[in-house]
C-alpha cells in the first residue's frame, strides 16, 4: 500500500530578479513501511522534497498525498495536524530545548497534541536508542549522538508512521553517525515505521532499502 504519492510535484523559488526551479514535476510512490534514502549534491532539490512531503512548504504546482489526502489543499490548521499526527521530523540540529530534561524533551509533542505519554512504549523506545539512563539529563550535557538520539525519540513520541530525517548524521562524527544510522534501520524494523532519508554520505545511504539520486530538481536515478 502507499502511503505517499506526489504527482508532477513542482517548486519554484522566486529570488527576486531570477526564479529557482528546486523540484522540476517529480513523480514519486513511497510503500508502507519502506526506507528510503534520497542522494545528491548541494542544491539539487532533496531537502526542498522531503519539505514537501512533510506539508513543511507547499507546492507551486503538482501534489502531494499522504494516505490518499492531497496536502496543497489542506488549510494551515488541517495540515498542522496532520504533521503532528502523522509525521515525525528528524533534522541536522538537534532542534532540542535546553531548559528541559531529556524526559520533557521526548514528551513535549504529545503534551502539545493534548495528549497523555504512553510511557511505558516512550521507555522502550529509550531503552532501545539507548538514552534510558539520560532522561534526567539537559541536552547541554549529551554529546551530539546522544543529543540526536533523544530528538529520533521525540519525533517517534506520537508514535507517526512517517519519520523524515533530513541530514541526520550532519552534525556528527563518524562514530555517532554509524551508530544513529544502525538505530535507525531498528527503529524501521522493531517499530514498522516508513522512513525517508536525506543523505549526502553514501555510506549512510547503503543503510536504506532503496537510494534515490536526485539532480537538478528530478529523480535522476532509483
């Protein structure tokens, strides 16, 4: 079953005396329960698509469906909680709030959404990405594996079907960077999630089920 679809899905940027074609009508089916890396040099379109994908910008032209829903012709609020619901967001920074632990951190989305931790699934998924023995802790005080470990947790913390992660290892050494990629195909195969990743590591890519190579705002290779 897929569980995206985007159809002759098309960006444009307007900067000011010239426009910038990011995504050039890209066709793309993404299967339940796939992971995909998506690959190519600076500027060539991918972080712009997996912002589309996550309802993060809207289309110039084209669609994009998540379970059959068309996200350009949602309003702001639908789309708020679709993305809150439905997706979780994995970024190069950490994107984490200093002044609350580790715990506060994880479970901040699911507060937000109005809704009560299930916390006996939150401390599995910690004491899968191995930061169980953290939750006490600042961000300030984690290195940047541990600092990315909790943000995959919160982003799983509504428990979404979707995880996007863009440039997840950016930030990190080589070390931290093959331990979050492991902790990423676990998270695909323990938890059943669909994860759609961009990468300019080839070496993080191979984790992947399928790479897709991007150039010049097309799928230039699958």
């Amino acid at each position: 079953m897929s569980i995206i679809k985007t159809k002759e899905l098309t960006k444009i940027y307007d900067m000011g005396t010239k426009k910038v074609n990011a995504l050039n009508g890209i066709d793309l089916t993404v299967e339940d329960g796939e992971f995909i890396a998506v690959m190519g040099t600076s500027g060539c379109g991918k972080s712009t698509l997996l912002h589309m994908l996550g309802g993060l910008d809207r289309p110039t032209s084209g669609s994009v469906e998540i379970n059959g829903r068309d996200l350009a012709v949602m309003k702001d609020k639908e789309l708020s909680v679709m993305r809150r619901d439905y997706i979780g967001f994995v970024f190069q920074k950490f994107n984490l709030i200093n002044e609350l632990n580790v715990w506060e951190n994880i479970i901040l989305p699911v507060l937000l959404a109005g809704k009560k931790p299930e916390e006996d699934r939150i401390n599995d998924l910690c004491e899968t990405l191995g930061i169980k023995d953290r939750l006490d802790h600042t961000p300030l005080e984690l290195s940047g594996g541990q600092q990315q470990r909790v943000a995959i947790a919160r982003a799983l913390a509504n428990d979404p079907k979707l995880i996007l992660c863009d440039e997840p290892t950016g930030n990190l050494d080589h070390k931290s960077s093959t331990e979050v990629v492991e902790l990423l195909k676990t998270i695909h195969d323990k938890y059943k999630k669909t994860i759609i990743m961009v990468t300019h590591d080839i070496d993080v890519a191979s984790a992947a089920d399928k790479i897709l190579k991007m150039d010049d705002g097309v799928i230039a290779e699958a």
